[in-house]
C-alpha cells in the first residue's frame, strides 16, 4: 500500500536559478568545411600552438592529395612559402595532375613559447617519397623520402577568427 505525504514541504531554495545557461559564442568557420581546425587548435596558448602545426601538417598532406591551394592560403595568407605551395597545387590541377605520397610528418617539436601574439615552433620533420603523376598516369617529377628535415613555422594570433594563422614556414 502507497502512502502519500500529509505535510506540505516547500521546495529547496538552494537549487539553481531557472534561467538559460550562459553559453559561449561559435568560433567561426577555419579551414575546409569536411576537414576544419579543431578547437584544440584554436587557444591562444602553447597547447594551441602545437595542435594547429599538427593540424597544418596534416592540411598540407590533405590538399597535396586533392590538390587544392585555397586552405592553405586562407591560413597562410601571409606566408610566402604557404603561397607557393598553394599555387603549386593549383596549378597541378589545372593541368590534371596529382601527387602519391610525399606525406609529411613532424618528428619532435618543443613545446612552443607563445611571445604575445606570436610562436615560433622549430622541428624536424620527415616526408615520403613523392610523385608527380600526369592526366595519362604517367610520373612527371619523383622525389625520394627525406628525414631529418630541419624546419620551422611561426604563426600570428588572429583575434577575429580566434585562430592561428602561419606567417613563415620552412620545411628542410
């Protein structure tokens, strides 16, 4: 048998009040829409530093095997190597051309030292062999794979996009 109360309890008043959680704003959008920067790579800290040069790595080697520049500009809009690089891979499609292999790989990096709104990373990196292969499938340039790359990036902070963004990059 079910019993119900006789006495009239007044409701705690210490729970929370009933308004709307505070939430925090969206980042905007950064990087392709399939394959954006992820949000441990958007903090103004040494942790986001280090997880957007391991986003930008794996960036590079997306839009090789695309291959497709405007990423890579949009992130590196004032690099000059990052501008090369995409003007590379543009002008590879427009000619019906693609890359196999060549992946790059960052072998060690310190932990980055963020100086205001700046970082500058030095690391060795590692990249596969790589070939250039024309619209008839035929190799139009081969690379062999290099280790030990000494290289290097520094990025800006970019407030408005709350993002890194590379102002330099080297690769061996």
């Amino acid at each position: 048998m079910l019993s119900g109360c006789s006495q009239k309890i007044e409701a705690n008043d210490t729970l929370p009040p009933t308004s709307a959680a505070e939430t925090t704003e969206a980042l905007p959008p950064m990087g392709p829409a399939d394959f954006p920067v992820p949000t441990e790579a958007r903090t103004k800290d040494a942790a986001g530093a280090r997880a957007f040069l391991d986003y930008w790595v794996a960036l590079l080697n997306r839009q090789q095997a695309i291959p497709d520049g405007k990423p890579i500009r949009e992130l590196g809009p004032d690099c000059n190597e990052c501008l090369r690089i995409a003007r590379v891979f543009d002008e590879s499609a427009a000619a019906g051309r693609h890359y196999v292999g060549g992946e790059l790989a960052v072998m060690n990096a310190p932990t980055p030292l963020v100086n205001g709104d700046s970082v500058s990373v030095a690391f060795n990196a590692m990249q596969d062999a790589v070939q250039l292969i024309d619209a008839s499938g035929a190799s139009v340039q081969a690379l062999d794979a290099a280790s030990d790359l000494s290289s290097g990036i520094s990025l800006k902070w970019s407030e408005p996009q709350h993002a890194w963004l590379v102002v330099s990059m080297t690769l061996g």
